[in-house]
C-alpha cells in the first residue's frame, strides 16, 4: 500500500498545522530534525500503522511553546495505536490486521540496556545519546505518529499485539493510554515506593499527574493527593477520588497535614518538570519548585519518583542556568533525609502489559481519569492551544474514525 499520509507539524513557538507528507517506508529518509547518521537507515525489522489513536502529551506541549530547539516541520507525536497494515521481511511475530500499542520508546531489543528492561536508554536507535521516541527534538529524528500513517521499527520487539481485535477496539480510548502516560504515570508511583496503605503526594494535575494519581490508587495507596494551580484540574483529580491541593493558596505542608493530620507523606511524584510556577497566585516561571517541595514533604527515608520532563536546553529558560537545564535544588535537603530518586524516561514495556491486562479486565478507568477527549486531526491547532491553556482534557486524535462517538467509560 502507498499514497499520501496527513500529519501535524511543528512549525514554531505557539503554532502547529497539518501537513501533507510522505506516505512512510521501511526506512528513516531525510526529514526535520533527522540525526544525520540514521539518514538511509534501512528497517525491515519495521512495520507501518494505520493510526487508530494517537495523543497530545505534555512533552509535545514542551516544544510547540518553543522550550526546545525542535526545527521547523518536526512531525509530532510520540502516543500512537494503530493497525499494521505492512509488515518488514524481517518482522516474524507481529501481523497484517494486528491492532498493537507503540510504546513511546523506541527500543532495537538488541542493546545491554534493553536486555535490562531500560528501554528509555536503547544505546542503539539515537547516534546523538542513549534513548529514542517518535516526533521528539533530538531523539534520533523518528518521524512522529500525530498523523494518519506511521512507520515503527523493530517491531517484533516494541510492539504490544491486543490479542482480541474487538476487545481492543471497544476499549481504544483507555488502550490509547497505554503508548506512554499511564506506563509513566505508573512508573512514577512504582519508582515513588507507592504500596498498599501508601500516602502519596502528586505534583501536577494535568495527564501525567492524573495517570500517577491513578497508578497510585491502582497500587493500593490509602490516600492519594494532588497538587495544581489549576483549578479545572483538580476538580479533575478529586472526580476519582483524589484529595487536592489548591497550591495558590498556603503552603503544601499546610495542606498536607490538614489532610493526613502530619505534613508528610511516604512518596511522592512529580508529574510538572522544568516549566514549574512558583506556589502562589500569579507566580513566575521556578523551574526547581516541585522538586524543592517533593524533599520538604516526603518523609525522611522516602522516594521521589521524577517522570515530569527536564531537558539539557531550554532556550527560553528564566536564566542562563535554566537554560542549560542546571536547576537550583536543595540537593542537601534530600541527602540528609535519605530520600532516593527515580529520573528518566519511563521503561514502558515493563509495565504496558499488565496494565493493558487491568484496562480489559475493567480495573482501572484510565480514559476517564484523565478526561480523554477525541478530537479530529484538523483540530490540531485547537487542541495544542486548548490544552496550553490549561484545559482539563487529554486530547486525542482520530485520523481514520475508530474513535467515531466513543466517550471516557
């Protein structure tokens, strides 16, 4: 099969479009953003997608700000659901009609770090530094899924096969989680030391932090609390069960122990990253705040889980450090108290398919947690500036209809 495909592209601060493209290969050709060295680099390990699903993350949200040095024309998308409709000659275990979850991560199975499960670090998919994902500034310039087709490599190894296309077609809208935020969000309440009886702490309500909410809830914490600035959000959290933490108002110590009786909690993730606000009402731009505030309220002996986004350069840093990504952390805080933490990207394949297991086996309600919104490809442009507002929505695409009148469950 050829033609044309259609897909979104980043074409510089605040503005994205949708753009005719080519139709994908089994091979990444020259494009935006493409590291030189992958240029012509053959992959008949691959196969191509019809996009069934595929989701605005808040990374992505990073570069359309202009937070990244992401060159213009970059197709997005790093969240991707599709049906194989070609498959590599090298491709064994996976087959045409199959309806499969992409992990974000893009991993050769081949590496000492994919054999230990760190598929965030494959030594061999990025010739710039470990690590690989789709639509993503200075990740090895794998052309983004945001789009109706979309080529993945090393299939048999990345891809998660749905065993029951009906199954997996009725729960699209919660599978569709399964590509990066709930495996992240997951990994952010592991990481944090969630367990049965947990009080957990998230910072940030957008998906991610609703995800770790979630996850946290999933993993058996006895209360789970999540902390915004944004009002929208939060009534978000608490519509499954969450405590909040309006943190325009006193201090998150203060809000703790109102909640929990003490102003501490045994874990705590952070789902904000580098373009963290100060705590207050109308506050600048504190890119060290969340981590500052996990160390205060974690009790000593505790785990951070760190999946909120922090990058190496950021041209529109609040000072020159921050644009280095050198951030201003009571690094001494943590050590006195012991705390240990967890950063990176997350490893989806260690948690995708338990997790798509609860979403079959109606567990967890992941689409409705995080609000999932199906909008159409033309709605790029609305959805980014939505969701850059501030929306309590987790925008998703729908390129060929398969999500035609599904709603959250």
């Amino acid at each position: 099969m050829s033609g044309g495909n259609r897909a979104v592209a980043y074409i510089k601060p605040g503005e994205v479009e949708v753009r005719e493209t080519d139709y994908p290969v089994l091979e990444l050709r020259d494009g935006p953003g493409v590291a030189p060295a992958n240029v012509g680099r053959k992959c008949r390990h691959g196969v191509i997608l019809k996009v069934l699903a595929t989701n605005i993350c808040g990374s992505d949200q990073h570069m359309v700000r202009g937070r990244t040095t992401a060159p213009e024309g970059l197709i997005l998308g790093h969240e991707i659901t599709g049906e194989v409709i070609e498959k590599g000659p090298d491709v064994e275990f996976i087959d045409t009609g199959d309806i499969v979850s992409v992990p974000f991560n893009i991993a050769c199975g081949r590496c000492r770090n994919c054999k230990e499960r760190k598929t965030g670090i494959c030594l061999n998919v990025n010739p710039a530094r470990p690590g690989a994902a789709y639509g993503y500034v200075d990740m090895g310039g794998w052309v983004g899924g945001q789009a109706e087709y979309v080529m993945v490599p090393y299939a048999d190894f990345n891809l998660l096969k749905f065993p029951d296309r009906d199954a997996a077609r009725e729960k699209l809208l919660d599978l569709t989680m399964l590509s990066d935020i709930f495996p992240t969000g997951f990994h952010g309440a592991v990481t944090a030391g969630t367990e049965v009886g947990s009080t957990v702490y998230v910072a940030g309500a957008g998906p991610v932090g609703l995800a770790a909410a979630a996850s946290a809830q999933l993993l058996g914490a006895s209360v789970v609390i999540v902390g915004d600035l944004n009002t929208q959000r939060l009534d978000q959290a608490r519509s499954f069960g969450c405590e909040t933490v309006d943190l325009t108002l006193g201090t998150l110590e203060d809000h703790i122990a109102q909640i929990l009786g003490v102003p501490e909690v045994d874990a705590a993730v952070d789902a904000v990253g580098f373009e963290a606000r100060a705590y207050g009402k109308d506050t600048d731009e504190a890119p060290a705040t969340v981590l500052n505030s996990l160390m205060s309220v974690v009790r000593a002996g505790g785990k951070l889980g760190i999946p909120g986004l922090y990058v190496t350069e950021d041209p529109r840093g609040v000072d020159q450090d921050a644009k280095s990504g050198t951030l201003k952390v009571r690094l001494g805080l943590g050590w006195a108290k012991s705390h240990e933490f967890t950063t990176g990207q997350c490893p989806v394949m260690k948690y995708h398919r338990g997790l798509s297991e609860a979403i079959l086996h109606n567990k967890v309600h992941i689409a409705k947690a995080v609000n999932a919104t199906v909008i159409s490809l033309d709605d790029a442009t609305r959805g980014y500036a939505e969701f850059d507002q501030g929306a309590s929505r987790k925008y998703v695409f729908n390129p060929h209809g398969a999500l035609d009148g599904v709603k959250a469950a």
